[in-house]
C-alpha cells in the first residue's frame, strides 16, 4: 500500500535525509519512507494489512512535530580541514575489509576487527588517549556496559533519545517457566522467545550514551579548584532501527570520551582546548574534516524545541568526516564525534559543585572510534604509501 504526503514548505536536502532516517520510529508497518526529488512530497510504503488512517495520522503528527520551526539558522562551521592524500575516495570499505577479513559482522550493528583494522582501531584509541592525558592531565577510569534505567532518566535521555534505548531482561527466577524455555529451545537454531510473562522488568539498560556513567561517579562531590577531566574508551550501545548500517551506523561501537568538570571557566577553556585538538587529529590522520554547530537526533516530537535551543546556544559541535559520495554527487559526511557543553545540568542534577560550592559546569567531548576507522580507509584506500607515515607503519605491518 502507498500513501503520500505534501509538506508544507519545500526543503532542502539534508532535511530530506534526516526526514528519512528519523521516520524509522514512526511504525512498525511502514516498509519505505522516501521524500520525493521535488523535495516537496513524501511517499510511504505500508504492509497491505496496516490501517491507512492510523498510519497516515501517525505520518502527519511525525511530519509536523520534524518541521516545526523549519529552516533553522544556517550551519556555523568553526573549522574546515583538507587532507594532502590527493587519491579517490574509495567505497564499498566495509565490504572490502570483509572481504580480506579485517571486519567481522556478528549480528546487525555488531562488528569484530582483526588484522589492520584492528591495529588502526588500536592506534586511534591508544593516540587520543596519550594526548588528552597530555594536554587535559586526564584521569583514567572504566565503566561497564549496564547503566540503571534511573541513572539514564536522571540525565535526561529519556526524554531527549528513547527510541535509541535498549533494554536489558532475563527470564523470571521460576523453575516451571525456566523449564518450559529450556525445553523449547533444545536442539534448535533459531530460538524461541519467551512470552512477556516470564521475563522480568528490565533492571539495566546498556549505556546508549558514553559520558552518562561519570556522573553518578561524582555525585556529591566538590570539584577541584583547577577542574577535573576524565577520559576513558566507553562501549556505546544505540538502537538505531533500519538505519543501522555497516561501520558508519552501528547498534554497538567504541567511544574514546573526555568529560570536564568544575567551574564554567575552566569547562569552556577546556572546551576550546578540545575544539582545537581535534583539527591536529584531522591532521595526523590527513582527513579531511569539518568542525560544525549542529544538534543531537532528539527524538520527533521534542526536536523542534531542544534543536532551536542547541543551535542558538551552540552547545554542540559535531566533528564531520568524508566517507564517500551520495548518489546525487554530493560529498557522504557523517559525525565522528562531538565537542559538548553542559552547563550547569548534570552538576545540578547530581550534585556535583565545583570548587567554593556553585553547581559545577561540565562538557564532554566523543570520537567514535570506528567512525574515524570508516573515514580512514575511505580517504586513504587499502594503499599504505597513501597513508600518513606514522599510522600505516603501526597499522600495516610487514608480512
């Protein structure tokens, strides 16, 4: 079954695009969701057993919550670096590195690394958190995986990010109903769930968010006078529907975080600090990269207000990389990382003070390690001599 749509305003084609990623949550029947090349018209593909009025209302109210306050201000970009590498972009890297088995996909948005991947995954890793222990004087920590559901709501992202949740079960402490899932599940491939009586109410979440875990590490806590920073690698897990895709979207992936604390002061030197540290990366890596305003993929029906708010606050400033070409012509850019300003939020909500007892300031800064790996390959190819020197003889070692 097709319905259509007539937007309100002609949009541009990012819009377009995040119209499209962001309908993944709208329902469960729609099959395909596409904005027209007039970019004035949206199409949508529903199974034939769906209720048309239910689905088409569901369209409109997710249509008019994403274009509320359409056009936001233009993108402010901070900095725009260029690699020297003057090779082609090379596509299809995923593919290639499963090819020659440096990537391994376990599960949809579950990948394995082995061989150069895996050493490039390493040396990322391994460089920022050398550099930020140098230029921050980070203190290193580890979190695992879990995150309460309460810790999660405390920081917000239930109201900003529910549909990237995703929820941790178990079977229900019941011998009988233990006894039933064991037997229907011998000697089988593919498993049988259980019924949603005999699993328990989820008591943990995995972390869908690098930075949240500190807080509650600080709660209560005065800051010292000179501020604090924080780095660690955190396993980040995001529900993220049919758009997971390959490296550039995973379910599962590695962030390398630098979270600051204490006074605004020193958060927004820190901050800068940051931003300028990123465009060395961009540098040792020869990538080419921009630094951005931009905002988080808040979810449809709170975007409109929190968007508005990030933007004329400029709270947040993706790190674009290249990783090919759209099929219009135009340049693929995702976001491997973010640089974050906070303010006072997670210092009011968890009590965090800086030094003489106001409520600290914090701000986080992520790079997504299999992101940048994605860029690499695509900037550089599987050619070492493209390579900057310093990567490929740690990456590409003699056989």
């Amino acid at each position: 079954m097709r319905l259509e749509f007539q937007l309100p305003v002609r949009i541009d084609r990012d819009m377009a695009d995040e119209l499209v990623k962001e309908s993944a949550y709208v329902a469960k029947q729609i099959s395909a969701f596409r904005v027209e090349d007039d970019l004035e018209t949206v199409t949508v593909e529903v199974a034939e057993t769906a209720n048309p009025e239910d689905i088409s209302g569901k369209v409109r109210r997710y249509l008019s919550a994403m274009l509320r306050g359409y056009p936001p201000p233009a993108t402010k970009v901070y900095n725009t670096y260029h690699r020297t590498d003057a090779g082609p972009l090379v596509e299809g890297v995923f593919d290639e590195l499963k090819r020659r088995q440096w990537a391994f996909e376990i599960g949809v948005g579950h990948v394995g690394f082995a061989g150069p991947a895996l050493r490039l995954y390493e040396y990322i890793d391994q460089y920022l958190a050398e550099r930020y222990q140098e230029r921050f004087g980070t203190r290193t920590i580890s979190f695992p995986a879990l995150i309460t559901p309460g810790n999660l709501a405390r920081c917000g992202y239930f109201d900003s990010h529910p549909n990237n949740a995703t929820w941790v079960t178990h079977l229900v402490e019941d011998v009988d109903a233990i006894e039933q899932f064991r037997a229907a599940n011998t000697d089988i491939r593919a498993p049988k769930l259980p019924k949603p009586e005999e699993l328990e109410t989820p008591a943990a979440c995995l972390n869908p968010a690098a930075c949240d875990p500190l807080y509650y590490v600080l709660e209560n806590q005065t800051m010292p006078s000179e501020g604090v920073a924080y780095s660690w690698l955190g396993r980040v897990f995001r529900y993220e529907s049919r758009n997971t895709r390959d490296l550039e979207r995973l379910w599962e992936f590695n962030v390398r975080e630098l979270v600051f604390a204490g006074s605004a002061e020193y958060v927004q030197q820190q901050r800068q600090k940051a931003v300028q540290f990123t465009g060395e990366l961009a540098q040792h890596l020869d990538l080419d990269m921009s630094l951005e305003v931009a905002t988080d993929p808040f979810f449809a029906t709170v975007v409109a207000v929190k968007r508005m708010w990030q933007l004329s606050m400029e709270t947040k400033v993706e790190v674009k990389v290249t990783i090919g070409s759209e099929p219009d012509g135009r340049l693929r850019r995702i976001a491997a990382g973010s640089i974050n300003l906070h303010g006072k939020f997670f210092g009011e909500r968890f009590s965090i003070h800086a030094h003489g007892g106001a409520s600290a300031d914090t701000a986080c800064v992520g790079l997504g390690i299999e992101r940048l790996m994605l860029a690499v390959f695509a900037q550089h190819g599987f050619d070492p001599e493209r390579w900057p020197k310093p990567v490929r003889t740690h990456v590409f070692l003699p056989e």
